[in-house]
C-alpha cells in the first residue's frame, strides 16, 4: 500500500470512530406524561414531578426527554392521547394526577410500564392485582380521595352542625363518579343528600342555582383535574349564593374556598415522580408497591368565613393546618 493510500484510509477510519461510537451510546429515555388538566394548571405539581425526577438524577433535556399530552379538561380525549403515547414507544407513562388517565394508560398497553396517582382503588379500578404486589405493568399512588370522603363529611357537619340537606357534586364523566356517590351517602348521618353533576362551566353554574333553590346547607364537592381547573368559578358562586362548601384539594381553599381536607397533591406528583425514575433504572413495576400517603391537611379560608357571614366554630379552627386570612 502507498503512503498517501494508507493516510486516506487512516483518515477515513478516524473520522468514522465518533459516529461509530455516538452510534453504541443509548438513546435517551423518554417519559410520556398524561394529564386530563393543562399545562397552566399544573405548573407548582410539575415542579414537584420533576424533583422526584431530580432526586435519582433524571433532569428533563440533560438525560431525560418528556413528551407531554394534555387533555384541557376533556376527559373524552384522554384514550386517544394514550394511544398516542403507546405509537411514540415511550420508555415509561407517568399519569400523576387523574384516575381516567390512569385508565386511559392501562387500556392502551399492558407492556409498557405506567406510574399513577389515582383517587380510587387502584385494585378496584382494575389498575394492579394488589396495592403490595401490583402484578402488571402499572403502579403509583393511592391518594384516598375516596377514602376520605366520611372524614371530609365529618368536618363539614362540624362547620354547620345543624344541616339537614347535603349537596353533593360530581363530575360524570370521572371514572370514580359513582363510588364517590355511595360513600357520600354512606357518610351522612341523619342527613339526605341531594347529588348534582357538572361536566361544563355551564353546567356548574347551573348546579349551584338547583342547589341554591333547594336550599341546602353545605355543599361537597369532589375532587379531579376539571374542577380543580374551576376552582374559582366555584369560590365565586358558592359566595354568590352562601353555601359553604368543603373540597378535596387546598388550591380550592386558596382560590377563595372555604375549607378543604386531602392529601397534598405535590406530594403525589413528586412520588410519581420518584417512582418513574426507579422504573428508568430498571425496576420493575409489577414489584413496586403501591404508595400511600400519610400526610393530610386540613385548610380554611378565614376571610371567605367572614364574607359569607359564617361563623366556623373554635374546634375546627384548632384542628386546621393553616387559616387563611
């Protein structure tokens, strides 16, 4: 071989190694991230998210990717984006923050590994075999907005502890819509409920006027991304028509609700979070039990008392983790 043959082959091997070896690296892993709320909604939870993330090294752009599908409250959409995500061939699905994307997920693939935050059973729902062995490809957070349902009764017949009439509102289209019902029931004591449901902005405003004519005397309503995405809207007309109402999450509360009772949701989101990131390293799910919270907080909005000309009895206000005023 001639000299300048084997400088031109030489050449030729040196420029080819960094694409031969660029070629062995892995390619990043990328999460798919399944919200039936938007983006603007989530933004303190996402925060909490990519902590979990952070915490076992995963930092979103450096050595991670996350392809997001936001469902803006329509909860009709939330199949579609799943499948969506399955086509994409995503590494792992993070659905932190709504029982009917947990679903979505599931339905859409039982080989690629799911992590959810859910209000329901997860056993129940058909999510894992058991909360201690999962069985499948789907684990997460149980954070008992159902199961805190007597406790949420409770504290509302301590805030008006002569209502005879109950409302409850729901959203039909949440998957949990049905055992939130039964167990609302099952926690009044010597009071009739009367169940309303919203699906719209319309149809929440329509709501609290049937309500407002049966002249209740508390107001529950039930958790999930669509009204926590109307929180407001729900702060103004429950003013407007001075019921006193308590909720799921403390968003509400800080919008302007009276009272809220429930696990903090960043807590759930930072988990999922930390959850996705062991799944990344190679866990597997079907052996991650699922987590349940142990903090819950109780949250009154002292000035919304005042607005509404509503006494709220020492005993309760003792009882709170914060006051708002």
């Amino acid at each position: 071989m001639r000299r300048r043959e084997f400088i031109t082959l030489l050449g030729g091997a040196a420029a080819a190694w960094p694409l031969a070896v660029r070629a062995q690296q892995p390619a990043m892993p990328v999460i798919g991230f399944l919200d039936a709320a938007s983006a603007a909604q989530r933004t303190e939870f996402m925060a909490a998210f990519r902590q979990g993330l952070a915490n076992a090294g995963y930092v979103e752009g450096q050595n991670v990717a996350i392809e997001y599908r936001w469902a803006e409250g329509r909860y009709n959409r939330l199949p579609e984006l799943a499948a969506d995500l399955v086509r994409r061939r995503v590494s792992v699905i993070a659905t932190p923050g709504t029982t009917a994307a947990a679903l979505a997920a599931k339905a859409a693939t039982t080989t690629i590994p799911i992590v959810f935050g859910v209000a329901g059973d997860p056993g129940k729902l058909g999510l894992v075999t058991s909360v201690n062995r999962p069985g499948g490809n789907a684990t997460g957070v149980n954070f008992f907005t159902s199961e805190l349902t007597a406790k949420r009764m409770q504290l509302l017949r301590e805030l008006v502890p002569a209502a005879k009439r109950m409302a409850l509102l729901t959203n039909p289209t949440d998957p949990i819509n049905e055992s939130t019902l039964r167990d609302v029931e099952a926690a009044a004591i010597g009071q009739e409920v009367l169940a309303f449901e919203a699906a719209t902005g319309l149809e929440i405003d329509t709501a609290f006027e049937s309500l407002a004519r049966e002249k209740v005397d508390g107001l529950f309503v039930t958790g999930g991304a669509f009204f926590s995405a109307r929180r407001v809207q729900f702060a103004v007309l429950a003013a407007r028509y001075a019921v006193p109402a308590t909720y799921s999450q403390r968003i509400f509360a800080e919008a302007g609700g009276l009272m809220s009772y429930g696990t903090p949701l960043a807590d759930t989101f930072r988990q999922v979070g930390t959850y996705v990131a062991r799944i990344l390293n190679g866990a597997n799910p079907a052996d991650l039990p699922v987590m349940q919270p142990t903090k819950f907080e109780l949250v009154i909005n002292l000035n919304t008392a005042r607005a509404l000309r509503f006494k709220v009895p020492p005993s309760l206000l003792a009882l709170a983790d914060e006051v708002i005023e």
